[in-house]
C-alpha cells in the first residue's frame, strides 16, 4: 500500500487521483508522521459498504439466535403473507 503526506496530497491531487486508479488500492494518507486517513477509489468503498451492510444482517441474525428469537418457517410465513399480498 502506497502511503503519501498530507502536503503531497494537497499539492499533487492530480497525480495521486491517477496513481489511485491505475493501481487500484487505497492510499494511506498521513499527517505529521501519521496515519490519518485512506484514500479509496468510490467502487472500492461502495463495495465495502455493501459488505459491512451484509455483515451487520448476519450478527443481528447471530444475535437473535442466541437471544432466542426466532421463528419457524411457516410462522415467518404467515408474519409476512400480509406484505407479499
């Protein structure tokens, strides 16, 4: 991963935005020595974003196992019938 000053950002964005494209990973951006943020093209955080959603769903799913709230099939079935109608 290819890291970058602050200053080398403000002064060189161009540059950076295209080196960030072409290579297709994030760019470690730091600030007096350190780290402060990456720098990401948009598909690569969208596709994160989607992923973390994904993961939040399964926990709250785990979390619902062990807190023993769940239901069978065909009562899921009937709770939902009213929407597919």
């Amino acid at each position: 991963m290819k890291t970058e000053l602050v200053t080398t950002l403000k002064r060189q964005a161009t540059k950076i935005l295209a080196e960030l494209h072409q290579r297709q990973e994030p760019i470690l951006i730091t600030e007096h020595g350190k780290p402060s943020a990456y720098l990401v093209e948009v598909q690569y955080f969208e596709a994160m974003q989607k992923k973390l959603t994904l993961l939040e769903g399964i926990a709250r799913g785990e979390k619902a196992i062990l807190e023993n709230r769940t239901v069978s099939h065909d009562e899921a079935k009937k709770r939902l019938s009213r929407w597919l109608e």
